[in-house]
C-alpha cells in the first residue's frame, strides 16, 4: 500500500488528551487559554517554506491526461486559507472535548459558543493579524475572519495565488473531464509555517453525493403483485443495463415506507409517548436545492404531518459574514435527488423535528463550470462551516457527501478535522455517511492515477468527531423468511415490517458471501466467479457497499478502543454504527417523494426508489433527535455534542470490553435472531456477511494494490478496453482470497463491515438516559 501522510497535531492531540492540566495551555480570568504568539520573525518572502501534501498526487499522472496553464485573469473566490491551532492548544482542545463527553466531569455537557471556541483554541489575534496583512500585501481580499480563528475565507485571482504561494494553477483533463489544480506543492514565508496549514481551494476535485442515479430506480405500484415494479432496469455505475439473472432485472421491488423503520428500530413505542424529536433542529448540509413541497408530499403521503415537524431552506452565513454561500438556484441547476433523500428521510425517522435543508452552490450563479468556490467539498463543506459559526446553531447535522483520503488535500482535511472538533465542542451531533463503495472510495477501479489503492476511507467521515454511519441490507429475501418478517399486505400509509428484521451489511457486488450461501456457492469467490460465466462482459461488475475501513490520516480515539473486537490498530476506523442502505439484487429500497416523481394518493403514479448510506445518515440523525427530545424531557440538555463516545460505552455494557469475558448479551444481541430474544437490546449486532467488493484495473493502469484478481473482461465502457476484475482484500498484493484476507467481513462485537450495528431507539434511549444520569420521569 502507497504511504500516507499523518496530521501531526491530531496525532499530539491524541497522545496529550490525557495529559496533565499543567503540560497544557493554561486559561485566564475569562476562561480563554493564552499562549504567546508563534509569528515573532519578520513575514519575507523572499524566505520560504514548503507545506507538504497541499497537492494533490495523483493530479497529472493519468496515462493520455492533458494540461494547459490556467488564465491568469481566472477569479478563485472564496479560497479558506486555514490555520493550524498550536500543539499546546490542540491538546488542549482534545481533553476540553472528552471532559464535556464524561458525565463525572465539572465540564460535562459545558458545550461553547463558536467565538468561545476560537478564543480557547483557535490561533492567536495577532498572528491573525500578521497572516491578514500579508494575504494583503499579495493583493487578496481578505473576506472574513471566521468566528473559530482557524479559518480565513479570501478572494484573488490565479496569478496571484500562483505568486503569492509558489505554485501553478493548471487545468487538467482526463476523459473529458476538466479540473483545476495546483501542480506542485505551495510555499509561504517560513515566519508564518507554524500558523498555516494551508489554502482549502487550489483544486476543484469535489466530493460526491452517496447516493447515485445507479442505485435510484423509478418504479410503480403493482397492486396485484403489491410491491412495485421497477420503470427502469438497475444498471452498473456507468449506467450499463444488468443483464444476468442473479439481478432483479425489470421484476418487483419492495419499497421501504416510514412505518418500516419505526418498527425494526424499535421507534415506536417511543413515538407512541411523544418522543417524535419535537423542538430538535436537524441541518443537512448540500450542495443543491430542493422543492419544498416534495416535503410537504412526503408528509402527507405518510401522515407524518399530525407530529408537528417544520422544513426550512437556507444559505447558511458565518456571524462575522462573508457571503460566501450561493444559492444553487433551482431553476438553473435542478433538484438533487440527494438533497430529497435527507430532509424526508430525517423526517421519516424524527417526524416531530425542524428540518433546515443548509445548501451553497458547488458553482457560480447561472455556470456549470465556474466554481463558486474551488474548496474540495466545495458548497457542502461551507454549508457546514457556516452553520458551526452562525448564530442559530443546529442541534444535530447530517452529511451525505464524501470522498477518499487519498483523494484530498491536507489543508482540506485539516480544514474539516478542525470544523467537526468545533461542532462537538459546541455540542452539536454530527453524523456522516461512511461512503458506499465498500472499503475503497473510487469505485475500487483504476482510473488512471498512479499508486492507486482499492483501499481508502471518506475523508469527510475519518474525523473523531463525528460519527460515521455504515450501510446494511435486510437478509429476509436471501434468507428465504420475507413471510416471518413482513406482512403481506402494507398498511394503508405504507409499511409492512412486522418486527426487527435480521440485517447484514449493504453488498450490492458477488463479494456478498450471505448471497453466495444462499445460492448454494462455496464462497463469494465462487459466486464471483460463476457471474463471469453468465457476463463475460463484465456489466455486472459493481463495488456498492456500505463503507468501512481504517484511516490513514486521523488516530484511534480512546473510546474506540473500548469495545469488544475493537480493531488492534492505531487508526481512526469507519463505520461507528449502521442503518439500512441497500440491497443485493436491487430488490430493497426506500421511497421518495420528488418533483420528477411525485407521490400520489394509491401509488397511481411513479415514484423514485432510492439506496446508498446517504439514507443511513439522515435516519441516524433522526434517531438522535428522539435521543434528543428524550433526554430534554428529563431535565438533561438536547445537545449531546458526538454520539460516538456514548454509543461505544453502552456497546461495552452489551458486547463486553476488548479485554475479559464477553457477556451473554453478546450472542443475545446477534442480528441474526431477528426479533426473538434482541427486543431488550440496545444494538443489533451484524456478524455475518462482508463489505468486501469488486475492484477493477483499467488495461493501461496494469496494478491496483489490494485487488485480487479472478478474471479478465473486453469492456470498454466500464474500463476502457479489457480489463481486469477482482475482490478486495487487505493484502496489498494477493495471492489469494478467502476469511483471512477479505476487506472486510462482519464479526461478533465491533466490526469493519458494521460498526456496532444498528439500534433499538427505545432500549437506547433508556441506556442514553441512565449514562447521563438523567432523574427518572416524575
């Protein structure tokens, strides 16, 4: 596997969160931690330093990929250069944090303000002010100064970024598909390399939506059959018909309806007392608008409207302004399909709570191709950014969008890492889907770049502090007990999940092993390899999966390790928990309500089928507003900042911990006994099946590490000529495929595949309420 670069201060922060007060930066009087400033040599540039990895690798390396200079007179708007608190200040920051997740801290629950937290632990006012002066002095426009003080949005044009930071912004073009970049990587003045990371917006790489049109089908109604018959045929990622039986091709389809979560994640006894996450504000943060009344459509559709929740759209703006979110205009750029998927399936979950759809142009008004801003993740990340330091702070966030570490820059990453410990510190519960192409994050196919890994985790999603929501499937189907779970007939708002359903992770490829055993193959291998009999061709060749794997950026927090079959590395791992996302065979999906495809009174009309883990975000944030509503009810604060700590805390109370005798409850818990004996557990434990997918290497790009290959395939549209396919695995060069070396299978406990599994919301609002030690109900 390549090497990979580590963020230094996080990687401090981590060792020192345990540290004693007195290594630490001391507060004053007022409460903010002082320290001395770090600019103390006169800003010259005519002495430099270079900032490793604020350019992208991979950028220029493609065999047949183009470059041309990027016209000097080019706008870069809205550019973030950010800075990097102080080892002593990171440190510090990191045990402030664990404090207000530990209830027998006097800091427990003492959540801040954006500008407490930059006073804290963000970057003194005079080194600011030094950097301010030099942006300046380069001929940039220093928009604003964000309230956190690591982060300074400003405007130039591509000359003067390619002078001021010693670099050369070129367009590069592979495919057909253009971007911009910095060719190298960037310089400063060395009196200013302790405070600056780096520049979020040299390169347009964005990230993507987890739910694709690949994985959305519009289908309708068929009474007789009573499930829905699919209008357009499941296709692979480059939207090449399925043309092999083992796939549901054109046959019926079974739409997940509102009703069907709140029975299998046990929301509604708790729905029943009122807990409907009334008085919870959820943000979905995006990049494109929607129609409001597809909302309001979905509402009706489902009766959800008699618990009270509200919808809201907005351009979300820092407290010290900047406008610097644009509004993606609906009527220039359309409704997103992603966009839809997380504020009705929010709702489906909290259908009590206030929904604010947060969004900022990924481009400039009434332009495909002129970004709005350059920023990697580009309208989602300021979205976000601006919500954490505006005045209306959300109570929870939910993020759909990703892409791979080794994909991003590290002043983006850096950028991101520093916005989400803000948010927690503010007490803010963030949740990111964990990305859905298995353990990778390019489609594990080879597209050109040199080095290229099938191994690789959402960046967006690798920070510790947020939690990272992984994707299931329901194993009825596969399992043959569809009529022991689900009623034959959907109630009259929809739903037809009569208890839990036993569920094992998303994997839509042949590396699925519960499909293979259930259709009488050895192995996944086999299966794979049988595929290759009915498709040569290789069309259906897929790696959607739910998301899992270790990062190669952000360590281990503590309370990751304090579970059973807690991975024995030193990384950040993904998922924390899972939610349904998906189906083998394309036959499970959830229904949506949008303004191409509108719900309609008895299903006469068609509508959108979706799956990816942008629906398993959304929904855990849902699931959080109830936690939410129902500690509030209590007397215990609604903000519970990243309910990661506390998820893997009551999971050691069932699992066990990484040491000693797993308890009972263990076995007890197994998603696989469906409803019978897991009706008082907290989690569902998914220990069966893999996320293990396909991998693929394009003919020119002959190696792609991790893959192992079982067969060659002539097509050109998914790789360019022949090409090979293969599964993933841990190896960086197998030999072989099989339980040791698979990427990754579900176990007992903590896993790669799942997390710690799904949940029960109301056996975990019982344990969340106990933890905090909320006063029992009067």
């Amino acid at each position: 596997m390549k090497q990979r670069y580590f963020i230094l201060s996080a990687s401090i922060a981590a060792a020192l969160a345990g540290a004693p007060a007195a290594l630490l930066a001391q507060p004053d009087a007022s409460g903010n931690t002082v320290e001395a400033p770090r600019v103390t040599q006169t800003v010259s540039n005519n002495n430099l330093f270079t900032i490793p990895k604020t350019h992208l690798a991979f950028v220029g390396t493609a065999k047949g990929a183009t470059s041309a200079p990027l016209a000097g007179s080019t706008a870069m708007n809205h550019l973030q250069l950010i800075l990097k608190p102080s080892v002593e200040r990171q440190a510090a920051m990191e045990a402030f944090i664990a404090n207000q997740h530990n209830p027998k801290s006097a800091q427990f629950h003492k959540w801040l303000t954006p500008q407490q937290f930059g006073e804290q632990f963000g970057v003194a006012d005079t080194d600011i002010t030094a950097v301010t002066s030099w942006l300046t002095a380069q001929g940039f426009t220093v928009n604003n100064v964000y309230p956190n003080k690591t982060q300074i949005d400003f405007s130039g044009t591509a000359a003067q970024v390619n002078q001021a930071f010693h670099t050369q912004e070129n367009l590069y073009t592979n495919n057909q598909v253009t971007h911009l970049s910095n060719a190298s990587d960037i310089s400063i003045p060395t009196a200013l390399k302790s405070v600056v990371a780096g520049v979020m917006g040299l390169n347009d790489f964005h990230a993507a939506a987890l739910n694709t049109k690949s994985k959305s089908t519009v289908a309708k109604w068929d009474a007789s059959k009573k499930s829905f018959t699919a209008k357009n045929a499941p296709t692979n990622s480059k939207g090449m018909a399925i043309p092999f039986p083992r796939f549901n091709n054109l046959g019926t389809m079974r739409g997940l309806a509102p009703n069907d979560m709140a029975t299998m994640y046990g929301i509604k006894t708790i729905r029943a007392n009122g807990v409907t996450g009334k008085g919870i504000t959820i943000a979905v943060v995006e990049d494109y608008d929607m129609q409001p009344g597809d909302w309001t459509n979905f509402v009706t559709q489902f009766n959800l409207g008699q618990y009270g929740g509200t919808f809201s759209q907005i351009n979300p703006e820092p407290t010290t302004g900047t406008a610097n979110c644009t509004d993606p205009a609906l009527n220039i750029f359309g409704e997103s399909v992603e966009t839809v998927l997380d504020a009705e399936w929010s709702t489906a979950i909290a259908p009590g709570a206030n929904i604010v759809v947060a969004t900022c142009s990924d481009y400039a008004p009434g332009s495909f191709y002129l970004p709005s801003t350059p920023n990697h993740f580009g309208g989602v990340f300021l979205a976000a950014t601006n919500l954490i330091n505006g005045s209306n702070l959300p109570n929870i966030i939910s993020a759909s969008y990703g892409d791979g570490e080794y994909n991003t820059d590290a002043a983006s990453k850096t950028a991101i890492d520093l916005m989400w410990a803000q948010a927690d510190a503010e007490g803010i519960s963030v949740f990111v889907s964990s990305g859905d192409y298995g353990p990778s994050f390019n489609g594990a196919l080879a597209g050109g770049y040199a080095g290229n890994t099938a191994l690789d985790t959402n960046s967006l999603a690798t920070s510790p502090h947020v939690t990272a929501v992984g994707g299931t499937d329901l194993a009825d189907i596969l399992d043959g007990t569809t009529s022991q779970y689900f009623a034959a007939t959907p109630s009259a708002v929809g739903g037809s999940a009569l208890s839990y359903v036993p569920e094992i992770p998303w994997n839509a490829s042949c590396g699925n092993g519960v499909a293979a055993t259930d259709q009488g193959f050895s192995s996944a291998l086999a299966l794979c390899q049988d595929d290759m009999k009915w498709d040569p061709a290789g069309n259906y060749w897929t790696s959607a999966a739910g998301g899992g794997g270790a990062s190669a950026v952000d360590a281990k927090p503590v309370w990751q390790q304090q579970v059973f079959n807690a991975a024995p590395d030193k990384s950040r791992d993904l998922p924390d928990v899972a939610l349904f996302a998906g189906s083998y065979g394309n036959d499970t999906a959830v229904i949506t309500c949008t303004s191409y495809y509108p719900c309609t009174p008895n299903w006469s009309g068609t509508v959108e089928l979706v799956q990816g883990t942008s629906l398993s975000s959304p929904m855990f944030a849902g699931i959080q507003a109830l936690m939410d509503q129902g500690l509030a009810a209590r007397g215990v604060t609604a903000n519970q900042g990243n309910a990661a700590p506390t998820l893997y805390a009551l999971a050691a109370q069932e699992y066990g911990g990484p040491t000693g005798t797993a308890p009972a409850s263990l076995a007890t818990c197994n998603a696989n006994n469906g409803a019978t004996g897991t009706s008082s557990c907290v989690f569902h434990n998914v220990t069966r099946g893999s996320i293990s997918s396909q991998c693929g290497e394009f003919q020119q790009e002959p190696f792609i590490a991790n893959c192992y290959i079982y067969g060659a395939t002539n097509n050109y549209i998914n790789f360019l000529g022949t090409g090979l396919v293969g599964l993933i695995t841990t190896d960086a060069a197998p030999t072989s495929y099989g339980v040791s070396n698979k990427a990754y299978g579900a176990q007992p406990g903590w896993s790669f595949a799942a997390g710690l599994g799904s949940v029960n919301a109301t056996n975990l609002l019982i344990a969340w309420r106990a933890y905090v030690q909320a006063p029992p109900a009067p």
